[in-house]
C-alpha cells in the first residue's frame, strides 16, 4: 500500500471507532451519516483547522510537526501502539528516501543471531526460550522451545515448500497450517494480535521487501488475514499468558516476557514459563524430558540443541 493510502486509512479507522460521547461531544439524537467522530471534530479537539486535518487525513503528512501528531494522537484517543505507529507512518513519510526505496526496495542484510545469544539459549532449561524478527520469523531457539513450537517447526506451511532453508515463521503457520486452531486454544485472538503486531512493523519498515512479501502472501492466501489486516489496528505485546493445547504435553498455560536485544536491531527474546506448582510446570517439565536427548556413553564432540536460523 502506498504510504499515503496507509497513513489516509489508519487515520480514518481511529476516528470510526470513537464515538461523539467516548469524546465528549454532545449528541443530540442527530443521524450520523459515518461512524465514529468527523473530521471536522477531531479536528476542533486537535486544535487545527478542519481543512488542515483533511490534509492530513489525505496523508499528506510530511513536513507535520510532532506537537500536532501528538494533538491529533490525543483527538482520536490513540493507545501507545497507535501513538507509536503514527509517528512511525510520519517519520518513514518525511525520510527524503521514501520514492527510491519504494521504487527499488532492498532485502536486509542477513539477520544472524550472535554467539552469545544462542549460549544464552541453550543455558536456559527449564524455560521456553527463542529469538525472534519483526516478521515473526523464528531465528533461534533452545531444546525446549523447539519440544514446545516443533509443530512450528515442522510445518511446511510456515517455512514454505518452494523456500528451502527459510525460518520458519508464526505468522505462517498460523493462518496458513489447519493444525495451528488445535495448538492455541485461543487462536482467533492470537491471529489478531499477530496480525496487529505485523502491521506495527510495516510502519516501522515499509520497505523491508521479505515483510511485504509475507503480507501480501498471506493477505492473498487468508481469507480472515486480509479481514484483519484492513482494520489497521497495531498492538505492541510485551507480557501476558498463552494457553497451548501440545500434541506431546497436553494443556500448558505459559507466562511469557519479551527482551528487545538492544545489539540486534529487529531482534526480540521470547521466554515462557510456567506457574511454580501448577498443573503446567508439570506438563513443562515432562514435555523437558521428552525432549531431551538419549544419553549416550560414548565421547562425541559436544553438539549444540539449539536451533539457529537466518533469514533475509
């Protein structure tokens, strides 16, 4: 989507979602011919002109200064999320880039996850543990985050049959394998937040040529991706509790805590953990043991049960 059609529609689905009285403005009884404010509302409780808020409901938004997106931010009611991909559309708007990266987008360099952080990994037990990419690409993870995701992994759906060595991503899977409704329980709700997660991405790299190519692949091949990725919502996901329905382990409920490494760029650390004696740990530990490797007698060279992936 071109970046004003983006910026023209995110704009115009904020403000279809409050409503006169959400904003404080009298309603009496009137027909409304739109859902949610006017333009020229929001443009009363921004504090600018009707025809300047038009302009920017139009997306021409360069040039707009922060203290007027914060205003307008404001107007529409926008949460963090919001507010963030907002002032990334302006921000990606005003780069003087914008028209040669549109014309010739570019592959990012090859996101490899560092020594370090795989040691990390593999020095977690106990613990669900894996590394992440704005794409929902799955780029590493440790024995039992491979034992908890190995349908994940396992799933040509989410890797693709025609891309071989590509990572395997969760966006795939779970709008594209059958299998992913019967891994979550709550997997509607978690097809929304991946999508909104998505979306927050796009604002942040529009010219990530693999992202486009992933939404437009699953915008073509997903009937509810393509329902959900036109509300434009945007969620940023940081903490919370996932249900899993294992094939192996039975029913987990699983805190998870996300770490954005600072010295990898677009690279995120996803742990899951379970609640101390609960019905979960349980299941946790036992999906540990299932797989762990056999022990073996005989000297070999150390190996390494991590996953580690690259991706363009």
């Amino acid at each position: 989507m071109d970046r004003k059609d983006e910026i023209r529609e995110f704009l115009m689905s904020r403000r279809a979602k409050i409503s006169p009285e959400q904003a404080g403005i009298p309603n009496y009884g009137e027909l409304r011919r739109v859902p949610g404010l006017r333009r020229e509302e929001v443009a009363q409780l921004a504090g600018v002109s009707t025809d300047y808020y038009t302009r920017l409901e139009r997306g021409s938004i360069r040039g707009v200064s922060d203290s007027v997106l914060e205003a307008v931010a404001s107007a529409l009611q926008l949460d963090d999320a919001e507010r963030t991909h907002l002032m990334d559309l302006a921000r990606t708007a005003n780069s003087p880039s914008r028209v040669e990266s549109r014309k010739a987008p570019r592959r990012p360099p090859q996101q490899r996850v560092r020594p370090g952080v795989l040691r990390l990994l593999d020095g977690m037990t106990g613990v669900v543990a894996m590394v992440q990419n704005g794409r929902s690409d799955v780029l590493a993870a440790n024995l039992l985050g491979r034992a908890l995701y190995s349908e994940v992994f396992d799933s040509p759906a989410s890797s693709g049959p025609d891309t071989p060595g590509r990572p395997p991503n969760q966006a795939r899977y779970l709008f594209l394998d059958p299998r992913a409704a019967d891994l979550y329980p709550d997997w509607r709700a978690i097809a929304a937040t991946t999508v909104a997660m998505l979306r927050l991405e796009t604002g942040r790299n529009p010219h990530d040529r693999a992202l486009n190519e992933l939404v437009g692949e699953l915008t073509t091949r997903s009937g509810l991706f393509a329902a959900l990725w036109a509300g434009h919502d945007v969620r940023i996901h940081t903490t919370g509790t996932k249900r899993f329905h294992h094939p192996v382990a039975g029913e987990l409920s699983l805190q998870f805590e996300t770490l954005h490494l600072p010295g990898d760029e677009g690279q995120t650390l996803f742990t899951f953990t379970a609640e101390p004696g609960s019905a979960s740990e349980n299941a946790l530990a036992f999906l540990a043991s299932w797989a762990a490797p056999p022990a073996d007698t005989t000297t070999k060279p150390e190996t390494s049960t991590r996953k580690d992936s690259t991706t363009q």
